[in-house]
C-alpha cells in the first residue's frame, strides 16, 4: 500500500463516524418541527364551490353591452355624417304668413322680407358652406335658394319699376334687386341683410307717402307676365333634362334635382306673391276675373307644394315611380296659361279704351268751349 493513501482513507474513516454520531441528532431535531397548520374551512368550501348563475348572466350582460356600446360608436363614426346630410337640408315651402299687427305699404315687400328671414335663421346659406360641412354635399337645397334669390330680384326690380321716383326707378328697390342676385364666392348673409333693410326703407318710405306706392291692381298684370315667363323658362329646362333621360335613371342626377328644386322655388315665389297681391287688391269684383285668379293661385300653389322624397326621372316605360320632372313640368304649364288667361282678362277691353279716350276728348273740347 502506498504510504500516501493511508492518510486520507484515516480522514475518510474519521469523518464517516463523525456523521454517524450527527445522524441520529438531525432525526431527532426533524421530528420537533412543528406540523403546517390545516386550511381554513372557508378554503376548502372554496376549492368545491361552483359559480353562481346570476353572476355569469351579469359577466355575458357586461360583455354584450360592451360588444355593443363598441359597435355603436363605431356605427356612430361613420353614418354620422350622412345623417348631417340629411338633416342639414330643410326646404321651408309653407305659406308665408304675415303677422296681423304688422302694417305693410306693399305686400309684395313684406313676402320678399320674410322669405329671406327663413333662409338666414333656417338652413343657413348651403353655397357659402365649407367642403367640410354637410351643407356643402347638397343639392336641393342650394338649387332652393338660388332660385328663390333669383326670383325675388326679378319680382323687387319689377316694383322699382312700377315706382319711379324722377323717372328713374327707386333707389332702395334697384339696390334690393341687385343685393338678391347670387356672387359666385362672395358671402350671401351680408348681402341678404342689406337687401332686406333696403326693402324695409322702402316700404316704410311708401307707408308715409315718401315714395310712390304701387297698387296691387298695377302689379298684378306685369307679375303675371313675369310669372309665366319663369313657367316657360323652368319648362324649358325641365324638358332638356327629361329628354337627356339615360336608361337606370332613378334616382335623379343632380342637374335633374337642381332643375326640379329651381322650378319649385320660383313657383313658391310666385304662389306667395300672387296671394299676397290678391288679398289686398279692391278691385277685383268681376266674377270671371275673381274665378281666374282662384285657378292661377290653385296652379302655382300645386307647382310650389311638390316635395318628392326623392326626385325621380324615370323612363315613359316606368311603373313603380313617377316622373317628378314632367309632373313639375305639367303644372308649370298649366299655372303658365292660367296666369295668360288673367292678364288677359284684366286688361281693358277696346270698348272701354274707345269709350275713355272719348270722353277725354269731350272734356277737352268742353274745357276748350268754356275759356273766354
């Protein structure tokens, strides 16, 4: 044996009884170590528990309504907007009605002032808006509007020239008339207001004899004519679109709806104009004048009152929908020959032209006779 091996397996022997001796001690240390405490009776009732029903009905309630409330907004997101479409575009095509304590030299002044109220505190301007506001996606209303300005000017320059002052047509009125006509780009509100002040002094003017005030018999015949010459005009145009119908044409293009909304407006304008006159007029006592005229109101009022959800121009071959275009287009007609057929009436016969221009001689002659 290798002298250098006899000590180690000597330490290796000491130390195997050294352990021997500690062994019995570490048994006797473990079996002192106190035993882990038992569970609480509450923790083992939990580890059997089941859920409870009423609690998993509000878990899927709160998970739907969540579900919900998630696909809500994002529907909300994005039919918000075509909703502001389609509640941005208000037509006000109810009957003018001027208040009973309000006193008006000329009714036709008064129309004129509360149609452009409506459209400054209704819908507001649609062409003046923004390309991000709903307005500015429309086209009925911005057709609406344009033709109503429009006729208003026509039917203001007409008064002007029934109330001359100097020979020249009235100040307030001429400048009405232009401030009614559209600027392409340039704001519509200040324009309107000062159109209506200007109408406002006028008629004011008028009501304490300041300026000459036009009777409504005057103005009747030459709105008349203007009248049916808007009904000729907007059938024209009516009839370039139905004529340029291409086949699938429901719903209406927009140069369709914008020729049906400009035919509506001015039919509107002439409606309210014409009733106005009417009311106030004192010598309209023939029978056959006075039926006349319930006919041309009853025309333009059928014209102005159209309102279609969706304007519609369809084939002659259509059966679900009608052809709003020719409908409009009909009842321009009808209000055009109406609106004829009592200026032709209201014009002096030649029996009375010949029978005045005599007695304007004889007075002449007696006047004459009578000079020293």
């Amino acid at each position: 044996m290798d002298k250098s091996t006899a000590p180690r397996k000597k330490r290796r022997k000491v130390m195997a009884a050294a352990a021997a001796v500690k062994l019995p001690r570490a048994y006797e240390e473990r079996e002192h170590v106190p035993a882990p405490a038992a569970d609480p009776t509450h923790f083992i009732s939990l580890d059997y528990a089941e859920p409870s029903p009423i609690m998993i009905g509000f878990q899927k309630g709160w998970r739907a309504l969540k579900r919900t409330l998630k696909i809500g907004a994002v529907m909300a997101l994005v039919g918000a907007y075509p909703a502001a479409v389609v509640l941005s575009s208000h037509i006000n095509d109810k009957p003018v009605g001027i208040p009973a304590e309000q006193s008006w030299a000329v009714p036709g002044i008064a129309v004129a002032i509360h149609k452009i109220a409506r459209e400054l505190e209704g819908a507001g301007w649609a062409s003046n808006r923004p390309v991000w506001h709903p307005q500015a996606r429309l086209t009925a209303l911005p057709a609406w509007q344009a033709g109503t300005t429009e006729a208003l000017s026509q039917h203001v320059k007409l008064i002007a020239e029934l109330s001359p002052y100097e020979g020249a047509p009235d100040s307030d009125l001429a400048a009405a008339s232009r401030l009614l006509m559209e600027v392409p780009g340039e704001p519509m509100r200040p324009r309107l207001t000062a159109a209506a002040e200007a109408l406002n002094r006028f008629d004011t003017r008028a009501s304490r004899g300041l300026a000459m005030r036009p009777m409504p018999e005057e103005i009747m015949p030459e709105e008349l004519a203007l009248f049916a010459g808007w009904a000729a005009e907007d059938r024209a145009a009516l009839s370039d679109r139905i004529n340029a119908l291409q086949e699938g044409g429901w719903p209406a293009s927009k140069e369709d709806i914008a020729a049906f909304y400009r035919a509506k407006a001015r039919a509107h304008v002439a409606h309210e104009m014409f009733a106005a006159n009417a009311a106030k007029a004192l010598t309209l006592t023939d029978t056959a004048v006075l039926v006349a005229a319930d006919r041309v109101e009853a025309a333009w009022e059928r014209a102005a009152k159209m309102k279609p959800l969706l304007v519609s121009n369809q084939s002659d071959s259509a059966v679900l929908t009608p052809n709003h275009l020719a409908s409009m287009a009909y009842f321009l007609l009808e209000a055009e020959v109406a609106s004829r057929h009592l200026i032709a009436l209201m014009e002096p016969s030649a029996a009375d032209e010949v029978i005045e221009e005599t007695s304007v001689a004889q007075t002449a002659g007696d006047a004459e006779i009578a000079l020293p």
